[in-house]
C-alpha cells in the first residue's frame, strides 16, 4: 500500500508540474519542439526511475 501511495505522490507530482505549475515553459520548454509521443515516452521514464529510485532507497 505504501509502494502505491508514493508511486501516486510521484506521478501526480511530474503531471502537475508538466501541465499546470510550469504556465511558462521554463522548466520543460525545452520540450516544446517533441511530439505527443515523445513526450509521453520521456515523461513515463521519468515516473518510473523516479519510483526505481524510490524503491532502492527504501530498502536501505
């Protein structure tokens, strides 16, 4: 449940910041020129080496 709760915390995070917190693209403009299916690629790797990351520093 917990693994679950941080994955949620993780994508909801990366989603908000891509399409509401960032009005000016100064964060993601360098984006701007990709395509849907770019992005989506991107963005889904990031999500998940972010939960990798969080999974591998929970078991220390």
């Amino acid at each position: 449940m917990e693994i679950i709760v941080a994955l949620f915390v993780i994508v909801l995070a990366v989603v908000l910041d891509f399409f509401w917190f960032d009005v000016d693209r100064k964060r993601w403009g360098w984006m701007k020129k990709w395509t849907k299916v770019q992005r989506a690629i991107f963005l889904t790797g990031l999500i998940f080496l972010t939960f990798l990351i969080y999974l591998g520093m929970s078991f220390y």
